[in-house]
C-alpha cells in the first residue's frame, strides 16, 4: 500500500470516527434533549400515531386517549376540564400545539423516553402498537376539588404544598377554560374557541398559580422581612421597633400609614411579634430599611425568589429586584413597591417555615408508568435550600399561629386545630381594587399542607375586600380537605 493510500485511509476512517461518534452522541447522549425541544416538532407529530398514555390522580384519569376515525387515529379527552385545565393543559395534532403536563411530559405520554427504549424494542418484535406511559401526578384530587370549589368564579388561583416533600397537593387557576374544545379535531372550531380565550381580557388561559401578570404579595411578604430579621442575629421576636401613627419614607415626600389609620396597639414602640400579627405597616416599613435591600433580598431567594422552577410546568420568578434605594425597600416591608410574587411563591414561604427551614423543590409528578403496569420512572423529594435554622422557623411558627388565633389572619381558623398563617391586602394603585392574599398551613405541630391564596380585582369587592374575609376562608377550606375535617 503506498503511502498516499495509507494517509487517504487513515483519514477515511478518522472522518468515519467522527460521523459515527457525532450520530452516537445525538441519538444516545442528547436524545431526551432534543425530544424536548420546543422546536423539534417530529416528536410531536410521531407521537400522534401512538395512543398516548394517561395522566392520572388519585387513581383516576383526568386525561385519556380514545380511538376515533380520523387521520389523528387518537382523540384526547379530559375529565372535568375546567378544574384540571390549568394542570393538563391540552394537545392537538389538528394544530400541531400542546401546553401544560401534556407538553411538559410529552416523551413518558407519547412513548419516546429514554427511559422506555426497551419497551419500543419490544414492540417492534412482537408486534405491539405502540402505546405512551402514564404519568402519575401528585395532586389530590379531593384537594384539588376543595380548592376548585372555594374559589369558584372569583378571580384568582390556589396552590397547596406538603411541606416535607415539596408535593403539589391542588393548582387552581380562575378563570378557567374547557380543554376538550382545544383539543378537537375541528381546527377552525378549535381556532375559534382560543381566540376567544385570548381576546378574554380577563386572561383564562394564564394560570395564575405559577405565572400570568405577578401581583405585589402584600402583607403576606412580612413573613420574609421577619425571617430576614430573626435570622439576621440582632432580632427576636420580641425586639421593639417606632410605633408612630404615620411614617414619611426616607428621602421622600410620600407618607405611608397602617392599615387601621393610627398606630400599631398602644405605645411608643411594638414589638415584631405584635406588629406581625395586627399587620401593621409601618413598623415593616422601618424593619425593613434598617435590614437593607440585600439582607431581604438574600433572604427571599433562599425561599425561591427571583428563581424560575419546574415541576415541570415551569413557574414566573417572584421577583425581589436588586439595588432597591430606601424608599423602594420600605415599601416591601409590607409587601408593595416592586415587589412581586406569584402564589407557588408565597405558598414555599409557609412551606419552608412549616419544614423547620428547609425548602422544598416543589413537584407535580410522582412516576412514570408503562402500559405493562410497570414503574419506568420516579421522582424523589429534593431539597431547594434552607432558609432559617430551626429554631428560628418554630419563632416563626408561633407568630404565625398568633396571627391566625386572635389577630389578622383569623379567617383562617379551624376548630380543634392550630393554623398558622398571614393574610394580605395588596394596593395597586389609586381607584384600584385591591389583592387579596393568605398563605399558611396545618396543623402548626406537624404540617400536613402549605396554601397560598390570591383573588384578584379585590374579589369583586373593590377596595372594601380583606385578605382575612376572601382569601383566608378559601385556604381553610384547602386545609380541610387536607386534614379530612
């Protein structure tokens, strides 16, 4: 062999090497990425040939495949749709488009995981139709109703989380949508029906438990300025701050009072605990420019601010901006400003607290299940980060217990148990109505379940709604169902 075909060999072979290494690497390595890509729509078009798992709660499909006679072979159907739309989502090959655990989940639902290889071969052998996974959620479904039900057509949405385990236990969004009519097969139907939708402009199709346009949380984000506040070392809960009946913020002409127009209880100074529990304004106010933007702002990334999240619908980060100046930073003490949060968000916070600190990855999805019954997948707890040492979460524990037994938060009580909560009433803007927020949990000695609640348009109220008369019964209603009251 001369030595040019030697060198052509060799270079043949090398170029052989790479090709075989670059294909292995695509369809081995990065196979699930690429699966789920938002722009790789073969996937998507393959998957419609296959009859498409179900997605299950409490042992029960909320969406199934069924056979129909047309090009798409399968029809997606969804079991009481509005209450789970928000969750499922909806897929259509008539339009080439799927949202929500449809989307997130495609690759188990459709078949082509990963982790279902072997059972593709398999079916090539024997013959088998192809068929997808089921994908097993960790909603309750009688939470879930619980929760459906007491928002009803209020505008808004609720989340409850096992705060041990970062579970997702119901998400509830209002207004909601009918997912069979976006799923059809009827393409201008279809069209139609989300057209309308868009154009609503009270936004059905945003679900506001994760995402949509962020409402400042109010009075509910005291509990991050008090956990930056004990965990800071130079408070406790019984440490005083100024109780004046007014306070002018730093470097402004803007004047900010509490809620009851005068002060925070009787005295010259109130306590954290106190200030806490009758929700006053003002002392936050102060807390907060004392503690400073950053120490804040640390703090609540600790609880997942400013962190977008997956479980695997992926959530809009609540928002707590950077290099806030005095003025900006006193108004999130209690909640307004900048500040923005979405219920997921306010619902960690409670959780963390209820978790002695620790906060949890939340997750909607529990396993993967083969149609041979067998267990593909599963997903384990994960922690997100610790936010309080323990010791300080139980001082947070019983400030937030007071609230609920005899200060603002008392919609929220259940007889025979110990709740632990804070409510909000979010401002936006002048005429505006308000946002009514509560977030909490039960029982307070061993949690079960995290809530966070938010009506928007002051719960058709106005101005005149509370965060204590609107939200808070709602989440009692959540915990009940938790807790089987």
């Amino acid at each position: 062999m001369t030595k040019e075909l030697r060198r052509l060999s060799i270079l043949m072979l090398a170029m052989f090497l790479a090709l075989f290494g670059a294909t292995s690497w695509i369809q081995v390595v990065h196979a699930d990425a690429l699966a789920q890509d938002s722009h790789n729509t073969r996937a998507l078009y393959d998957s419609y040939q296959v009859q498409r798992g179900s997605i299950i709660v409490s042992g029960s499909a909320i969406a199934s495949s069924v056979a129909v006679k047309d090009v798409y072979s399968w029809q997606r159907v969804y079991t009481d749709a509005q209450m789970w739309g928000h969750v499922t989502g909806w897929i259509n090959p008539a339009l080439g488009s799927a949202t929500g655990i449809e989307q997130a989940m495609n690759q188990a639902l459709s078949g082509t995981a990963g982790s279902q290889f072997l059972s593709r071969i398999e079916r090539i052998f024997t013959g088998e139709p192809p068929r997808g996974s089921n994908v097993v959620l960790t909603l309750d479904a009688a939470v879930q109703k619980a929760a459906f039900d007491a928002l009803g057509d209020l505008q808004g949405a609720v989340i409850a989380i096992e705060p041990s385990s970062g579970k997702v236990l119901a998400m509830v969004s209002s207004p909601d949508f009918d997912t069979n009519l976006l799923a059809a097969h009827d393409a201008t139907a279809v069209n139609a029906y989300y057209d309308k939708l868009v154009a609503d402009p009270t936004n059905p199709l945003f679900d506001r438990s994760i995402g949509g346009d962020l409402n400042p949380p109010g009075s509910t984000f005291k509990l991050v300025v008090a956990s930056t506040a004990l965990a800071s070392g130079d408070y406790t809960p019984e440490s005083t701050l100024p109780n004046p009946a007014s306070y002018r913020l730093p470097q402004s002409s803007s004047v900010v009072h509490n809620a009851s127009g005068g002060t925070c209880g009787p005295g010259a100074e109130v306590t954290i605990a106190d200030a806490l529990r009758i929700s006053c304004n003002i002392p936050f106010a102060e807390l907060a420019v004392k503690l400073g933007d950053t120490a804040i702002r640390e703090e609540a990334q600790k609880y997942g601010f400013n962190t977008s999240l997956d479980l695997p619908l992926t959530s809009t980060a609540s928002s707590y901006p950077r290099a806030l100046d005095d003025p900006q930073t006193a108004l999130t003490g209690f909640g307004q400003g900048q500040v923005t949060a979405t219920p997921l968000q306010m619902a960690m916070v409670s959780a963390g607290i209820a978790n002695g600190g620790m906060v949890m990855y939340p997750r909607m999805v529990d396993r993967v299940i083969g149609p041979d019954l067998s267990v593909q997948q599963t997903f384990d707890d994960k922690e997100f980060g610790r936010a309080l040492e323990q010791n300080l979460a139980a001082e947070m524990v019983a400030m937030m217990v007071a609230n609920v037994r005899d200060g603002a938060a008392s919609g929220a009580r259940i007889d025979g148990v110990d709740v632990a909560g804070k409510t909000g009433t979010a401002e936006n803007g002048p005429g505006q109505p308000y946002t009514l927020w509560f977030t909490g949990f039960a029982p307070a000695e061993d949690p079960q379940v995290a809530v966070a609640v938010v009506v928007e348009d002051g719960g058709g109220q106005g101005q005149s709604g509370s965060g204590n008369t609107i939200a808070a019964p709602i989440a009692k209603k959540v915990m009940e169902a938790v807790l089987g009251r």
